[in-house]
C-alpha cells in the first residue's frame, strides 16, 4: 500500500492500530511478569516479533526519497517522523529475547516516539 496515497484520516487509523497492538503488547508483558504463564510468553514473543518487523519494514519505505510523506501535511509528517523514531529508538530488545522490564521498556518507547509528534 502506497502510503502518499492515504487521506489524513487513514494514516491517524494507521497510527491507532499500532498504538493499540502495542498497548495490548505492554498490558501482555505486564501480566507475563506477574505470572510467567508459558502460553501468553509465547504469544508475546510472536506479537513482538511481528509488530517490530512491521515498523521495520514501514520505516525501511519511508526512507526511500521517493516513498517520503513528510511533505503531503502535518499528520502524515508526523506519523513518517514517528514511524522512523519507534523504529530506531523503540523494540531495541532482540526478537527472541528475555520477556522482562526492558522490553516493556522497548515497546513503552516505541509507543512514545510513535505518538510523540502528533
């Protein structure tokens, strides 16, 4: 999906979605912590997995010059400039790594720098 292509009101939607696979990924940590259920680690472990390959994968399109949204209106400069920032500075915590307060602490940062400009 060619994301210059979207109205303001699809990329704020696209926005939301992660916010809420991510919320639902800090309360799954949370709970994981408290109990250490095998059956929920292991569904966060995919969940994680999976949400940071797609903030990956959106960020690697927005940095091609041609894919840059940045200049079509404010929402959709900042959810470029939110992407890229959940990207690099949030889910720093390797794939399969340990469930524990750092990567509650990497899916807490990516929540943040993808809703830090809007």
């Amino acid at each position: 999906m060619e994301l210059k292509y979207l109205t303001e009101d699809e990329i704020f939607e696209r926005k939301e979605m992660y916010l809420k696979r991510l919320n639902y990924l800090m309360r799954n940590i949370s709970d994981y912590l408290e109990t250490h259920d095998s059956a929920l680690g292991y569904r966060i472990s995919e969940e994680y997995r999976a949400i940071k390959e797609d903030i990956r994968d959106e960020a690697k399109y927005l940095d091609c010059k041609k894919n840059d949204i940045s200049r079509i209106s404010k929402i959709h400069q900042a959810y470029s400039s939110g992407i890229r920032g959940a990207s690099a500075f949030g889910l720093t915590v390797r794939s399969n790594g340990k469930i524990d307060q750092r990567m509650f602490s990497a899916v807490e940062e990516a929540h943040y720098r993808l809703n830090k400009f809007f």
